[in-house]
C-alpha cells in the first residue's frame, strides 16, 4: 500500500514538472 502511494506521488510529481503550474499543492 506505501508502494503504491510513493508510486502516486512520483506520477503526479512527474506531472507538476511536466506542467509548470502555480505551487498551490507545494504550499501545504
């Protein structure tokens, strides 16, 4: 279950560096 969500994590950092968006997520 950890695996999984460190995957999620890394797709959607993939994500936000592939989209320059505003750190509005990072600010947490």
């Amino acid at each position: 279950f950890q695996a999984r969500l460190q995957q999620n994590l890394m797709y959607l950092a993939a994500i936000a560096d592939a989209q320059p968006q505003p750190p509005a997520m990072h600010a947490q």
